[in-house]
C-alpha cells in the first residue's frame, strides 16, 4: 500500500503561486482532506525551485 504522495506544481510565476488567498489555500486543502478519505496526513517536505532558461 503506498504511503507517500509526491505532487510537482508548476507555476506561471513566483507572484502568481504566493497571491493564492488563505481562504482558497484552506478551502483547497479541505477538497483535499475529503477525497483522501478524511485520513489523517502530513506535509514532511515542501521546495521551491526556479527553473532557469538555457542558453541556445
């Protein structure tokens, strides 16, 4: 039985991830929380990266 998620979001910008509202984040974890079964979870690891453009 897996017991481990990992999720890899993407984001157009810095900006646009950190302008999220609070209430959205917690109504998003809440849709979460509810399609997990109600089981109880924990976040053990959260990074931020930038992708950096290569050049040609």
């Amino acid at each position: 039985m897996p017991t481990e998620v990992i999720l890899v979001i993407r984001w157009r910008s810095r900006q646009e991830w950190k302008s999220i509202s609070p209430q959205l984040l917690e109504d998003i974890e809440c849709q979460f929380g509810s399609q997990m079964g109600n089981t109880h979870y924990k976040i053990v690891e959260s990074l931020e990266y930038q992708v950096l453009e290569t050049l040609p």
